[in-house]
C-alpha cells in the first residue's frame, strides 16, 4: 500500500484515542469542559483536536453562535467511522482479555424475549463448556432494536424476527417458526375462543411496528374484525406477568412454546390461538463482516446441535 506524500493527511497518523477525543467532543461540545476532566490544559486540547483535524485533512468540529462546537457535514462522517472502529477496538479487547483468562472468544449476543429457556441454556451450556470455552453477554430487545446495535457493531449475531428490516446490508438464516398462544392470570375456561371473543379483552401486545404486531393486526381486519386494543405494549415477560398479574381481563400473545414454559412454571394460563396463527420467522441475523468471526461460527454451530433436541 502506498503511503501518502509527505506533508498531505494522513490516517496513519491517528491513534485510537484520538477518535475518543472527538466522541468525547461530541458529547460534551466544550474543550474546556473536557480539558477539565482531563486534567490538561485547553490550549493542550485544541492542539490536539489541530493535529486531529489536520491527519484526516478535514474539519470535524465548528463553533455554533452559542459557542457550544458541533459537527461539520463530514464531521458526523468521521463521527460515524470512528463509533464503528471504537467498537470493533473494544470487541478485540473482550476477546484478548478472555484468551488471558483463560477462555476462548467472547460473543456479544442479541435476542428478542420470546426465545425458549432450553434454547439459550443449551446454546449458552454448549459454547461456555469445552471445546469452546466461549464467554458471552446477552442483551435482550426487540428486532429493530437488536438490528441497530448490530450495526453500529456493539453486537456480533442477533436471533429475531426476520420480517423485521428487509434491507441488503445484513444476512439472514432462518431458523423457525412459532405459532401464537394466549395466556392470561387465569384459565379462560373450556369454551372454545373465537376471534370475535378475544375483542371482549384487553391485550398485552408487542410494540405496534414490531413484526409479531403487525402480523397480528392483519389477522384480524383480514377476519373484518376490529383489531383488540393493546393496554399495555411491551415484550419483556416480566412486565406481560406484571401486567396480567391484578386483572384477569387481560390476555397477552406469547408465541406457543414460551406460553406453556410459562404455564409448566406455574407462573401464567395459557390457550392455544383459535386459529392457526404462524408468527413471523425468527433468523439468525449478522452482519457479512461479523459473520466470519469464529466465535460466530462457533454460536451458529452450537445453535444448529441444540435446535433438534428443542420442542417448538
């Protein structure tokens, strides 16, 4: 690779601390707030954002008339890299650190709630034990949520709905299906459910743009019923129990398979949907630069030997 005439900016130039000086500038908008925290002079610090500026050949920082500094155009460009490069920087950091440990590669995960408990134990069991010896952290949201930290590269795989971003900057793997339940705070009775029934209820519902809801909703106008009403939208399981717990009007949608673990927990009802009701398609979701990673390879290997001995 050839390297820039001397005197013209240069990349090579910059260390990963200077691109946290300008996150931190970003935040913060005031050099002599941060030279405060730093313990350095101001003058230090517009030197420094100088030679910053200078390496990259470009200015990432203006004064507004408050007198606060904010981006340029190709400053939130720069802004925008650099939280890509600070990401990656720290995923290498998990990673050396777990190898001193004495572990092997760490896996940053991403779930939507409504996966099983023998699902992520048997995932989970399979990575931290032997030959992997893996360390994981798991965040739990919804899709969209789990796609946008996919992207900024703050997570290495998700596994959500698939119907959730139709873009081409991320690949997907399918891997099932659930069909929708009900469950409530207590057994709705033996009366066969109807759709037209489940409008007398109140409904615990996922977000309205989430993919199960947008699903669910067309279910019913394609019956020309009214859609129920959503009391309370959420897809955490502790908030559904919470919810349902002092109103036995209430019904939530919970995919089938997590509605009777939570029954054969003693915890909640559960009722099969009065029709058959496939939820959108959950996938393993990554990024073609993440996909390549070996602990990656090694989570969807784990998730491939799990997957059969799991009821869906």
């Amino acid at each position: 690779m050839s390297q820039p005439a001397e005197g013209a900016p240069s990349l090579y130039k910059l260390r990963l601390r200077d691109l946290q000086l300008l996150q931190q500038i970003a935040e913060l908008r005031s050099l002599t707030a941060i030279a405060d925290l730093r313990g350095i002079t101001q003058p230090a610090l517009s030197r420094a954002l100088k030679d910053i500026e200078a390496a990259l050949g470009a200015q990432v920082f203006e004064r507004a008339k408050s007198a606060m500094l904010v981006p340029t155009p190709i400053g939130r460009q720069v802004l925008a890299r650099a939280a890509l490069l600070l990401a990656d920087a720290d995923a290498l950091q998990s990673e050396l650190h777990s190898f001193e440990n004495g572990r092997g590669a760490h896996l940053r995960l991403g779930t939507i709630p409504y996966v099983t408990t023998n699902l992520l134990e048997g995932v989970l069991a399979t990575l931290t034990q032997e030959p992997w010896q893996m360390s994981v952290s798991v965040t739990e949201g919804t899709t969209d949520q789990l796609i946008a930290l996919l992207r900024r590269q703050a997570l290495d795989v998700v596994i959500g709905r698939l119907s959730a971003d139709v873009s081409n900057d991320l690949f997907r793997e399918r891997l099932f299906t659930q069909q929708a339940g009900i469950v409530s705070s207590i057994r709705l009775g033996a009366a066969p459910l109807t759709l037209s029934r489940l409008l007398d209820h109140e409904w615990i519902l996922p977000p309205l743009r989430s993919p199960t809801r947008q699903a669910f909703t067309e279910l019913f106008v394609a019956h020309d019923l009214a859609t129920p009403v959503a009391r309370v939208e959420t897809t955490s399981l502790n908030v559904i129990q919470a919810a349902l717990r002092n109103d036995n009007r209430r019904l939530a949608l919970l995919p089938a398979d997590i509605g009777r673990e939570l029954q054969q927990q003693g915890l909640l009802a559960y009722r099969d949907f009065p029709i058959p009701f496939p939820m959108p398609a959950v996938g393993m979701i990554s990024l073609p630069i993440t996909r390549s990673l070996p602990s990656v390879r090694a989570f969807r290997d784990a998730l491939y030997r799990v997957l059969p001995r799991v009821p869906m």
